[in-house]
C-alpha cells in the first residue's frame, strides 16, 4: 500500500516497476510489523499542525517541495517558509511527496548546494535507496 498521493501522478503512470518495487519495500518494512502502530501515525500526522509555532526557527531552513505533492502543495510548503525567517524555498517542476525516490539526483543537488551555502562539510554517501 504505497499511498498514490506520495508520488506525482506523471511517476505513478512513468514508473509503474518502480513504484511496485517501492510498494513492496515500504510494506515488507512498515506495514509487516505492526499496522495499528503505523495506522496510528499515520492520524497523528494529519492531525499535527506547526502554523504559527516556526517562528522561533533562527537557524537557515531548506524547504523542498515538488509542484505535482497532492500530499503537502507547493502552497502548504509556501505558508511555511512565511513562517521561518531564515527559510528558502525550491519548489521542483518534477515530482510529488517522494521528491527522493522520484528526482533523486535534484533531491541530493539541492540538499547539498544548501549545506555548502551553509559553509558546512559535506560527506559523499551512497544511500540504498538511489539505486
């Protein structure tokens, strides 16, 4: 059970080998262990609500969004950079929720361009995910 809404529908009906690998994957690893724990997640994230507490946020933020998220829209991702002075806001003309598993080489460009920005160190790592 891969919720559609996680990937774009342009994915969904593009990759179809990938989202059953990704299906699988995300089932044998959350659904398989305990469903009611993950059902229970699964409320508490629609039910959570941080408007108006991101304020105190002084720190520099990097908010990704992709323009085809049925999950949290570009215009969800635009109220939270409103609310974090030090946000920036890179909304991707590809992709839906799992901007990661859909775009990953804009997903990890974009993640690393900001640390540099942020004169942080930055480690090369392979994840298993970007096969």
């Amino acid at each position: 059970m891969v919720m559609p809404w996680l990937f774009s529908k342009p994915f969904r009906q593009g990759h179809a080998e990938k989202v059953r690998e990704i299906k699988a994957r995300f089932a044998g690893r959350y659904l398989s262990r305990n469903s009611k724990a993950f059902e229970r997640q699964m409320k508490a994230n629609i039910a959570h609500d941080t408007r108006g507490c991101l304020h105190p946020i002084d720190v520099p933020a990097l908010i990704l969004v992709g323009k085809h998220d049925e999950l949290t829209p570009p215009g969800m991702a635009k109220e939270l950079k409103s609310e974090i002075p030090n946000a920036e806001l890179l909304i991707f003309e590809q992709g839906g929720h799992a901007l990661y598993w859909e775009v990953p080489h804009l997903f990890n460009k974009a993640i690393l361009d900001f640390l540099k920005s942020q004169n942080l160190k930055v480690h090369k790592a392979k994840s298993q995910f970007l096969s």
